[in-house]
C-alpha cells in the first residue's frame, strides 16, 4: 500500500525527531518475526524506558541526510527496525542483544550513542555495561562502606565492655547463689 507525500514528510520529521531526542540508537534487522514476538521486543524494550519502531528505509535515509548522520553501508537494506532509549542506552542494548539471544531472529546492524555512530561489536559490549541503577548502587555502597567501618569500628569498645560487665555481673551472680 503506498503512503501520501504528507505521510511521507511526517515519517521523515518523526525519524528526525527520534535521532535528536535519544541518547541510543539501535538498529535492527528482523526477519522472521510474528506480530507478537515484536509485541514481546516492545514490552521489553518499553521497561527500559524505549521503543522499538519498524521503519522505512528509504525515509529513514533521508532523516540521517537532513541530521548529518552517517550510516553503515547495507544498514538500510531488508526489513528494519530503531530500538531507541531516551535515557537508559545500556538497558536498550542488553534488551535487544538478549531477545537476539533468545529468539535468534533480530539482528543489530549498527547503532549511536548521542552522536557517535557505533559498531556490533560496540554495541554489544554496552549491553555488558551495568544500568544506571545498578551503577548509582554500586557508587553509594562504595561511598557508605568508609562510614560503616567506622560506625562499627566506634562501637566496637562499647560493645566489649558491655560484654566485659555482663561476664562480670555473671560471675557475682554465680558466687552470691553459691
């Protein structure tokens, strides 16, 4: 079914929009894919704060032109498809990179962090990356460790003489029932 000019154009302001407002970028090819496992790759890439978009090629070509965005030779061929993160890119990639995994019928072609267009290998490697979630705990248990030793490491004579007076009350106890 062919799609109007005006379609067209909102198609093409819509990819332009996604390139500017995403902090990653993926992009996919799918082939073999039902309806719901792209269902199963939206919810998934949905939790991570995405979305996940088939997309038109030869559109998709003239929105990198119009942002000054390059692209890898052969990206555009074939069905498809942006993974996009709007602030959690390393989430965006795992989620991509496990249901590839799993399903073995979705493919990364290439992809961006901000700007910076990236390889397979690239974007593999930040799917390994911890979230941002795990890496701000991971900061603050190393920030509170110091302040927990010393908290224990204060109370520590406290807590001997307490057990020193309780051997002690003991012991009386003991002599004055004898």
């Amino acid at each position: 079914m062919a799609i109007s000019k005006e379609q067209k154009t909102r198609l093409v302001e819509e990819y332009r929009d996604w390139l500017k407002q995403s902090d990653s970028l993926v992009i996919t090819r799918y082939e073999g894919l039902s309806v719901r496992d792209i269902s199963e790759l939206r919810a998934a890439i949905r939790e991570t704060g995405g979305e996940f978009h088939v997309i038109k090629n030869t559109l998709a070509k003239i929105a990198f032109e119009e942002e000054g965005r390059e692209w890898e030779e052969g990206v555009f061929t074939g069905p498809t498809a942006f993974g996009i993160s709007f602030d959690n890119p390393s989430s965006l990639a795992s989620a991509i990179k496990d249901f590839a995994e799993e399903f073995g019928m979705i493919e990364i072609k290439s992809g961006y962090l901000e700007d910076r267009l990236m390889t397979v290998e690239e974007i593999n490697a930040l799917a390994e990356l911890p979230t941002m979630d795990e890496m701000r705990a991971k900061l603050l248990q190393t920030i509170l460790a110091p302040a927990t030793q010393l908290t224990r490491l204060l109370a520590e004579p406290g807590r001997m003489l307490a057990g020193v007076l309780k051997a002690y009350s003991e012991k009386e106890s003991a002599a004055e029932a004898a």
